[in-house]
C-alpha cells in the first residue's frame, strides 16, 4: 500500500514488486504517524486523498528482473484466493512458464481476467509500467538494488531511524536465467 506521513509530510507511491511491504513494514515497526492509502495508489489518487502529499518518494527495480518478481508472486499467492474454475486456466498460464506468461501480459491475452479491473487479481497480470503510477516525477528515487543505502535519507526525512528490513522475496534463479533469446527479441 502506498503510505502519507502527515508529519513529514511525504507520500510513498508503492509500486508493484519493488519492495514497498518491507517500507509498509518499516512505518509500522517506526512507531511514527502514518496513513495507509488505498492498495497501490498512483501519485494523482494520494494527492485526491490527502490534499498536499509533502516529498514524494518511490522505489524502482530494473524492469526485467521485476516482472520475474510478479510472475513468481502471482504464481505463489494469487492462487488461494480463486474460484475453482480460474483455478484451473491460473495453472494452464504457470504450467506454460515464464515465456508464455510473458507472451499473455504484452498482448494483454490471458486466458481469464479479473472480474473487477482494479481487484487483487488485477495487479498480478498488469504490465503498468513504473513511470506511470506519477504524474510528475518523484521527489526521491530509491533503486531496490540499493534500497539499504538508499532509505538513509527517508529515515531522515520522515525522523524515523529503526532499520528496514527486506520481506516478501520470492526465492527464484537470477532474473537473467529467464529470459530467452526469444524472450529478449520481443
């Protein structure tokens, strides 16, 4: 979920597979003022919720190795959550692996799709961009790669210095090991 620190104030935009439950954690574990804003909110929905969204700040991740992430989480989490029949077309897409699931996320061809456009569903087979959740640019760019390094200055910006602490990391192979050259030509 993306975060507003009212004291700060600061927004968090929390894009999709780029370590924003480990920051969600992070606020929560700070013990400091904060309101979560609805699921993975773009820049324009915060500011329409809490009026002046103080700094902005993001994190990024190299886009290759992110949709690896979303391909391994959808696989692993979405499942529990589904009727029997989606079930049964979730385990024809994984089946197929990585390429095929590729192949369905930029045609935007999956075999079943959510029924509500902005459900939990949803997010699993977006292709959105990490760019698109701003309006503008952010004030602060965190990169994942980096993000011990990097969260330094939101500990200062928001006066909050407990240590971040990376969850939710799909244990897979390196992200290069899943592209092919076929995959790579598209």
């Amino acid at each position: 979920m993306s975060i507003y620190f009212p004291t700060a104030p600061a927004t968090f935009i929390h894009i999709l597979k780029n370590g924003g439950s480990s920051i969600e954690d992070w606020a929560y574990q700070s013990g400091i003022e904060y309101k979560m804003l609805p699921s993975h909110c773009d820049l324009t929905t915060a500011r329409n919720i809490v009026g002046n969204v103080g700094t902005t700040f993001t994190t990024v991740r190299n886009p290759y190795d992110r949709i690896v992430s979303q391909y391994h989480y959808a696989k692993q989490l979405m499942y529990k959550d589904m009727s029997t029949e989606d079930k049964i077309k979730h385990d024809m897409i994984f089946k197929k692996g990585f390429g095929y699931y590729v192949d369905c996320l930029y045609a935007n061809d999956f075999p079943f799709k959510p029924v509500q456009e902005h459900s939990v569903l949803s997010w699993w087979f977006s292709k959105k961009c990490q760019i698109d959740w701003f309006d503008t640019t952010p004030d602060i760019v965190l990169r994942l790669e980096n993000i011990y390094n990097d969260f330094e200055q939101i500990k200062d910006l928001i006066g909050a210095h407990n240590p971040l602490i990376h969850r939710s990391r799909t244990v897979r192979q390196d992200y290069k090991d899943y592209y092919t050259d076929d995959i790579k030509r598209k």
